[in-house]
C-alpha cells in the first residue's frame, strides 16, 4: 500500500509543505506624495513677490523714461534758444552794415547841401545829387533791391498802385503806365513799396 498522499507534508515548523507564505502590502506613498506635491505646487507669497519685483522694475523703466523725455525736451529747449540767439545777432550784424552804408551816403549828402549853399551855378549840385543818388541805389543793390520797371508797361496791380489815370481815346493805349511818381522795389521776389503811378484809360469818342 503506497502512503504517498496529495496532502502536503508537514515539516514540522506548522506550516504546509509547499505554499508560500502569506503577505500583505502597505502603501505608504500618500502621505509621502501629498507632501512632494505640496511642495512642487508655487506658494503665494512667492507669486506675490514676483509681481512686486516686475511692478518695481515696471516703474523704474517709465521714470528712466520720463527722465529721457525730459533731457530732450530741454537739450532742444537750449538749441533753439541758441538758434534764436544766433539768428537775432546775424539779424543785427546784418543791419548794423546796412546803416553804415547809408551813413555814408548821408555824408555824401551833407556835403552836397554845404556846397550848394556856395554855389552860384546850379548844373554842379544837380550832378552831385545824381551821383548820390546812383551811390545810394547801389547799396540798395548790394542788398539784393531792385527797381521795379512800369514805365511804359501794363499797368500790374501786383507791383504797381495807380494813384491816378488819364483818358485815352486810343484802345491800344488802354492800361499802360504813362508815369510813375515813385518808383516800386523787391526784395528776393517780395514787393518792399509798390510803383505809385498814373495809367491811361481807353474811352471811346462820343458820337456825335
């Protein structure tokens, strides 16, 4: 009779022959995982930290900006001052030579005035005075004046005055400057005194 028997033997340490001992398993990574995630998670008053240093630097920025802003208002300020500065100098260089000029001229008349006082013949004052007043027109000149010309031209009301007008019966004549009674300068294109002249006017003859 055979004893081998399915049952497994005994060892004698009261266990069963063949069967692994029983285990249980405790997961401890909760209250491990809760804390790593808590500390992974940005706390507030970092967060609040941060939007400090930005608003600080934020501000910093705009009053680096302001500042910019106002050294360039204030270097161009300064230029112009200068500008203008310089500008009313020229201004007064320019006409301090312009008045020495004339004074001369003015001493050229004087002159003119004490020797005609003496003279007994008039054709030499009348020559000096002429050449006064050709000295005079040429300072002028220098400056950049010149005569406006109407004689004998349309009458243009853009650099002429008529001061008054004279019948003709000739429509070719109609509108010309027949005289001028003082004479119209420019200056760089820009009228300084119109030409005050006298203009003929075509009227008909009347029938008879």
């Amino acid at each position: 009779m055979n004893d081998r028997s399915d049952a497994p033997k005994d060892k004698g340490n009261g266990k069963p022959e063949g069967r692994e001992p029983a285990f249980s398993v405790v997961d401890r990574r909760s209250s491990s995982g809760d804390a790593a995630a808590a500390d992974a998670s940005p706390r507030l008053p970092s967060f609040v930290e941060e939007l400090k240093a930005r608003a600080e630097e934020a501000e910093r920025r705009a009053r680096e900006i302001s500042a910019a802003y106002r050294r360039i208002d204030e270097e161009r300020d300064a230029f112009r001052e200068r500008l203008s500065r310089d500008l009313d100098r020229r201004l007064e260089i320019a006409r301090a030579d312009l008045l020495r000029k004339i004074l001369d001229v003015l001493d050229d008349l004087d002159r003119a005035i004490a020797a005609a006082r003496a003279a007994t013949d008039p054709a030499p004052l009348l020559a000096g005075v002429t050449l006064i007043r050709d000295r005079l027109f040429q300072v002028l000149a220098s400056e950049g004046v010149q005569a406006v010309d109407t004689a004998g031209r349309r009458f243009d009301p853009a650099v002429a005055e008529a001061i008054a007008t004279e019948e003709t019966q000739d429509p070719g004549r109609d509108g010309l400057v027949l005289e001028e009674s003082s004479g119209g300068y420019t200056l760089g294109g820009t009228l300084l005194r119109p030409a005050r002249v006298r203009v003929a006017r075509f009227h008909p003859p009347e029938q008879s």
